[in-house]
C-alpha cells in the first residue's frame, strides 16, 4: 500500500495534547499534583462512652454558663448594695467620734486631774498627724496588706478559717482575718447608731456589733468595700485610730497617748507607740496600768512586727526593746480610787454614769492626805496583821463640814471599780453610836459630872422577854459620871441614860446628825445594835465637832461642761440644821476627849501632842471595830471586819482600828500647827455652903422644899435607876 506521498496518520487521539501544543505554543509547567497522607481508619467508637461524654459535656457546659451567669447576678447585686451603702455614709468628720457616753474628768482640790471616768477622749487625731511610730505600729500588727488590698483579704480570712479549724473551733469563731477596714467597720457598727430605746444597755449594743455570724460578715464586707470607695486608706485608719478602745477608759489615740504617757499622738516613740498598738488586740487585759509587764511583753512583739516588715531598724528595734515605755507619773494615780468611784455614784446620774456630754467636775479631795491615808493603812497591814488575813479597812477623813479629804474602801488602797466598804458597808456600829445617847442626855440640861449607877440591870421587853445587859468586861463600876462611863464604855449606864431620856429622842438626834438608817426602837439601841456606813458615822461625828450642827457629806464641789466656764451645779453637801445646842456640843467633845486621854482609846493619842477626841466601838461577837474621832481639823472614821461577818479574831474598836486612825492623823498632821479643841470642861459642883436656921412659917417656904425634894427624887430614879 503506499502512500502517495502523504504523512503519516495520527497514531493518537487529537485530545491527548492541548490547545497550546496543537498551535504549536510552548506548553506551560504544571506543578504536581501534591498526594494527601493515606487516613488511618478511624476506630469506631464505644456508643455508650460517647454517650456517656456526650452527657458529660452538656452539664460542663450548663454549669460554666450557670457560674458565668450566677457570677455577674451576685456581682450585680454586690455592686448595687456598695453602691446604695456608699451612698449611706456619712462625711469623715461625723465619724471620728464614736463615744457612746462622754467623759467625766475629776479635779482635786488644787485644780489637778486625778481621776478619769466614762469614755475618755482627747481629741480628733489623722493618720499623718499621729506619730509616724504609731502609724506603723498599728499597720504591722493589725493589717500589713492594709494599703494593698480592697478592703477585703481573702488571703486573710482563708488563712483564719484554717487556723480556727485546725484549733478545734468553727470557721467563723476565735480568728477573724479582719482587715483594718472591717475592724473600722465593727467600730460603726455597720452604720447602726445606739439607740437607748431599742437595747437595754450599751453592753448588749456593743455585743450585738461585734457578733460573728455568716450574715454578720456579709454585710461587714459590703461595708468595708463601701468604705473603700468612699474614702481614702488614711481616712479609713484614722476613723479607726480615733474610735478603737485603748484601755484605762481611753477611747482614740490621743486619749491613750494622754492617759499613759502625758503626751500627744504626734510626739510618741517607738517603744510607746508599740505599747498602744499593742493594746488593740486585748485593751483591758494589756493596759499598762492593769498589768505594766504585759503590756511590755507585747510591744516586744510589735516592735519585731515592725522590723519584720521594715518599718524601724534593726538597731532602733534592739533599743526600744531593752528600752520599753514608761508611764508617765500621773498615769497611775489617774484611776481615782473609792473617792472617785463614790462621786460617780453620788453626782446626778445623767451628768455622771449615763452623761453623754463631757463633764468636769471638781471635788473635795486632798491628793496629800489621800496618799498619807493609803500609807498609813498599807504600813498597819504589812506589820501588825498576820499574814493571811482576810480582814478588811475602811478609812474616810473629812472636815467638820462635811467634805470629804481622802477615801479608803479597802485592803486595796488604790483600787477603782470594786466594792466600797466606806460607802456601801453597812454594819452594826456597837459603842460608836453612845455618843448620840449622851449628846440627847446633854441637850436636855443634864451634865457630864452627873452620875448613874452601874449594876446589874434587867428590862422585860414586850415580846422577847427579859433583856440583861452586861458590860464588856462583865463587871461593875458602881455609881459613876457620865464622862466616866462613856470613856470606859459602859454598857449599862449607856442603856439607862437612853431609857431616862427617851429612845425615841435619842432616835431623832442620832437620824439629826446624819445616821438615816432604820435605828431599832428597843433597849439595845444604846448599845449600837442599828447599822451605819463608815461614811454616815463620820459625818455624825463632824457634826459633833462643828458645834452641834449636820453635815452631808460630799466629795462634789462644782460641774460643769468641758470649756464652759458656768458651773451646772455646785456642792451637794456641807453644814445643815442645828441639831444640838453649842454648849452641849461642846461638853460632849470634853467627854470624847477623856476616852482618847484615860478611856478605851487611848492609842489614839497622837505623839505630837495634838488634843483629839472620839469613840471606840466593837459589835456582836467582835464582828465590827471601830474608832472614829477627830482633831480640831479633820474627822477620821475606821473600821474594820470580814465581808462575810466573820468575828474578828483578838481585835476590838480599841486596837487595831485605833492605831490605824492614830497612824492616819499623824500623817495628815504633819507639819500642821497645833490647836485646841472645841471643848467645854464642865464647872465642879461645890457643896452648898451651911445656912443659917431659918423660920419655916411661910407656905412658900414649903412649897419650895417640896419642890425641891421631888425634883431631886427624880433626878436620883433617872441615874440612879432606883
């Protein structure tokens, strides 16, 4: 076959090329085709696991949208509640003073604060004008984050929940975590003010404030972030610095820095501003008046607090530690003892216990005799009682007009807030109370040389039957004066003289001159069987060396509001209503006088030579000694016994309670010139001179002898008691 010149035909088909290649074009480069990695077969899951997961992940998911929503609700309603609490707050200034009570800032005589009472406060303080000492004190102890957290540290609370439980306590109870802005918080109580009508003390307010409950802290912590927006981190700590309680009544750091150290905030030291910071964790139980050591022991503490954190060097910190704070001189005498602890009691009770002002008042006390008083009853105890004695003293020193000089209430010489035997023992008075039956006899006309006969003497008394008194000696003087038989303490002639002149005259003048007790209207009355206060019988004495007239007496002398010069009140005692005659008064101190120079008190003489006078006393059964006497200065009262009646064992009116008004007297006296008594002796009473005979045929003449006769006869069945 040929071709016939022709080309060959196609051996492939037409498409096997492209375009380009067909219209002879260069034909373009074409990348590979990359080849995909050969998928593994995939095993075929479980259908219960996927089930299973699958469940799994819906509630993931429900839960993560339910915390995500449920996180932005409790934001939002936490927002509002900071809000609506900021919004509540008031200004800075209405919360530097959180006092619930005022103050009550006592004066001695001489114008000198000795005693502090209510809730002491000296005065707003900042955070930059107190001490920079202080400042980190307060910040090292009680909150060391206090600049850097919100308000709120949770690092804090996780850390006191763990420390609680691993203690064996709730989560909620003994650690708090707080930071200052809670404990700020706990001191505004969370905004809520006292109201008198709604608690029924102040003591259940506060508690109520600082209960710890889950809700309690709750709203705490509203109000510390409410705070915190609201106020800077220097406000927040000087509110707390002025309403924190610092101990010794002092509320703030002023008050503190004034009542320890006699100094402002601004000038304290390292070592003082330790002791107050120290303070804040336990005020009462580490204030450096209650316990000085203690209070050391802290500011050890945070002064290494301090140093820990670098707020005071390593050289400062060692200083102040072998250096600690000492009070000042005036700190511990600023409690104010029984004296003051009475005037609280006695004074106005709004402008005192319950005052919300601050109240200054100025009293009768004498710091010198007080001191000379407390001494004198330490020096008796520590060398003439035996060790182990329970026995307790009461001293009171007055003038004759009532106002009160010095106070003892107990073995506790300085004491404050405890029981006062001066002005709340009320005990039986025994042979104290005899010249009150004399002082009637003597107003009456009768005379100190007058005589009474002592002898066994019986009286039937209606409804207890016959009554015998004895004297303490168990024997008899026969016929006696009665100056004799008051400075021997007679006990019979003291009962007939009562029954001659009337119980109930000697009643009157005893309640006259000032024993308002319930006196007991039978024999014994004589005897002292009725009860007093120390208190009382010393103003009943006064009464007897002023002349004759009543004393109140009384330790308040002005009141007044702090910086107002206009006193709201003056004295609430002195001299009163004459109850007795000059002259009879004065008799009686004659009388008074014989007991201290020949009779039962005769340790009472003073060594110096000073005239005094008084009246020993002894009760039932040796429960109750007494002595109460006086110089032509002050009145002294003593007594001593057991709280719980217990007789005494060995000491009567005439022994230790003797020496220890001797002791008192001496001290106060010292360098005190020496004057008389206001004393009457009695005339002696010459026998009448012989008369001449004389005719006896007048019916006058008669008349008069008759007269005579009956008034003598009765003048012997009163004394005689014949």
């Amino acid at each position: 076959m040929s071709t016939s010149g022709r080309k060959p035909g196609r051996l492939v088909a037409d498409k096997r090329y492209s375009k380009a290649a067909s219209t002879g074009a260069k034909p373009s480069k074409k990348k590979p085709a990359s080849r995909k990695p050969k998928r593994k077969p995939t095993r075929r899951r479980n259908p219960i696991v996927a089930f299973i997961l699958g469940i799994f992940r819906f509630f993931w998911r429900l839960i993560w949208r339910v915390t995500v929503f449920a996180t932005l609700v409790v934001a939002l309603i936490l927002g509002t509640a900071v809000y609506m609490q900021r919004a509540a707050l008031p200004d800075l200034s209405a919360l530097l003073d959180g006092r619930a009570r005022g103050s009550v800032t006592m004066l001695d005589r001489d114008g000198r604060v000795f005693a502090l009472r209510g809730d002491q406060f000296g005065g707003v303080v900042s955070a930059t004008s107190v001490s920079p000492h202080l400042k980190n004190a307060v910040v090292a102890t009680e909150d060391k984050r206090f600049y850097g957290h919100f308000g709120i540290s949770p690092r804090g609370v996780a850390s006191a929940v763990r420390i609680n439980l691993s203690e064996g306590r709730g989560p909620l109870s003994g650690h708090g975590g707080s930071t200052i802005t809670q404990q700020t918080a706990k001191l505004l109580c969370l905004g809520v003010e006292f109201d008198p009508t709604q608690w029924d003390s102040e003591q259940d307010y506060v508690a109520d404030c600082r209960r710890s409950s889950m809700g309690r802290k709750i709203k705490e912590a509203i109000f510390a972030l409410a705070m915190e927006t609201k106020y800077s981190k220097d406000e927040i700590l000087s509110i707390y610095l002025n309403r924190a309680y610092m101990g010794g009544g002092a509320y703030g750091a002023e008050a503190a820095a004034q009542r320890y150290f006699g100094k402002p905030a601004s000038a304290l030291n390292p070592s003082e501003a330790a002791m107050i910071a120290g303070l804040l964790t336990a005020p009462t139980r580490l204030a450096p008046t209650a316990n000085l050591k203690r209070s050391h022991d802290r500011a050890a503490t945070v002064l290494r607090l301090m140093n820990d954190q670098g707020l005071l060097d390593d050289k400062n910190t060692t200083f102040y530690q072998q250096n600690p704070a000492q009070l000042s001189k005036g700190s511990k005498s600023l409690g104010g003892g029984y004296f003051a602890d009475w005037v609280m009691r006695s004074g106005p009770e709004f402008f005192t216990r319950d005052t919300t002002e601050d109240v200054e008042i100025r009293t009768t006390l004498d710091p010198r005799i007080q001191q000379a008083t407390a001494d004198a009853v330490n020096q008796v105890f520590e060398t003439k009682v035996r060790k182990g004695s329970k026995a307790q003293v009461a001293v009171v020193v007055m003038s004759a007009d009532g106002a009160v000089r010095a106070m003892v209430g107990g073995r506790d010489t300085d004491a404050s807030g405890l029981f006062n035997r001066a002005t709340q023992a009320v005990r039986q008075t025994g042979s104290a109370f005899k010249p009150f039956v004399y002082a009637t006899a003597l107003e009456l006309g009768y005379g100190p040389l007058d005589a009474v006969t002592d002898e066994p003497y019986c009286l039937d008394i209606p409804g207890s039957g016959r009554w015998c008194p004895e004297n303490y000696t168990r024997n008899y003087k026969g016929r006696v004066t009665l100056v004799d038989a008051l400075k021997q303490s007679l006990n019979i002639p003291a009962v007939k003289v009562s029954e001659a002149v009337g119980r109930p005259l000697v009643m009157r003048v005893a309640r006259d001159f000032g024993i308002p007790r319930d006196l007991k209207d039978t024999p014994s009355l004589a005897l002292g069987a009725s009860e007093a206060t120390l208190l009382e019988m010393t103003g009943a004495y006064a009464g007897i060396l002023n002349g004759g007239s009543s004393v109140t007496p009384y330790g308040l002398v002005e009141l007044s509001l702090r910086g107002d010069d206009t006193p709201l009140m003056g004295a609430g005692g002195g001299i009163g209503e004459r109850v007795i005659q000059t002259k009879a008064a004065q008799e009686l101190v004659w009388m008074m006088e014989k007991v201290v120079t020949e009779g039962t008190g005769r340790r009472a003489l003073l060594a110096d030579g000073r005239p005094a006078a008084g009246k020993t006393g002894t009760s039932q059964e040796a429960r109750d000694a007494w002595f109460v006497g006086f110089t032509a200065d002050y009145v002294t009262g003593v007594w001593m016994g057991y709280d719980d009646n217990t007789p005494l064992s060995g000491v009567t009116g005439g022994g230790l309670p003797t020496e220890i008004w001797n002791e008192v007297m001496t001290r106060v006296h010292e360098g005190m010139p020496i004057k008389p008594l206001p004393a009457r002796a009695p005339q002696p009473v010459a026998p009448p001179a012989p008369a001449a005979p004389q005719p006896r045929n007048q019916p006058e003449d008669v008349i008069k002898d008759v007269a005579e006769d009956v008034l003598q006869q009765v003048l012997r069945d009163i004394f005689n008691g014949n």
